[in-house]
C-alpha cells in the first residue's frame, strides 16, 4: 500500500486476528492498515463487509479465540477464513460465554 492509499481496514494491533472496515468494502484486494504501526497488508475479501465490522486476517478454527486489541474479544463458532466477514454468525462475544446459547 502506497503513503497516499487510505486503507479499507484497520487492525489496532501487529497479530490480531481482525480489522475493521472504515467504510463499505466489497469482495476484492483490500488495503489493511494498522495503527500500532505494523507494515500495512494487502488481503482478499470473500464476502462484503459494512462499515464498522470486521474481516478475518487469519484463519480461526472453530472454538478458539478471535483476538482483537491483542485480547480475546470472542470465540469462533464455526471455521473462519482469512478474509471472511467477522460477526455475530460465526463468533460469540466472550462477554455472553456464560449465557445460554
């Protein structure tokens, strides 16, 4: 990614599994920046990802952590790809671990 490309993305820390979408993104090459200053990342988008939710920048084996501020902000549900959209379909916020599924 050049200086002058603003990043579709951005991931706050260097081995977060997530980023952010800092407008609509539609499947495609997607710059990725990140703000703890980590080199920026080109990666493919698999599905369309609406401003303000995330794309995987990893894959995630079902039942294990989604990491995101370095910290684990929920669990994947089912296997996650590199590049799938990021939500509630396929992770469980860790903050409802305990409640009922």
């Amino acid at each position: 990614m050049a200086m002058s490309d603003k990043p579709d993305f951005l991931a706050h820390d260097d081995g977060d599994h997530v980023a952010v979408a800092v407008h609509d993104v539609e499947p495609g090459r997607a710059p990725i920046g990140y703000l703890d200053g980590t080199d920026a990342i080109t990666l493919e988008v698999l599905e369309a990802v609406p401003l303000g939710h995330k794309v995987a920048l990893t894959d995630v084996a079902a039942g294990d952590a989604v990491i995101e501020y370095q910290l684990p902000i929920g669990r994947a549900s089912k296997s996650i790809r590199t590049g799938d959209y990021v939500h509630t379909h396929n992770v469980r916020s860790i903050k409802w671990q305990n409640s009922v599924a």
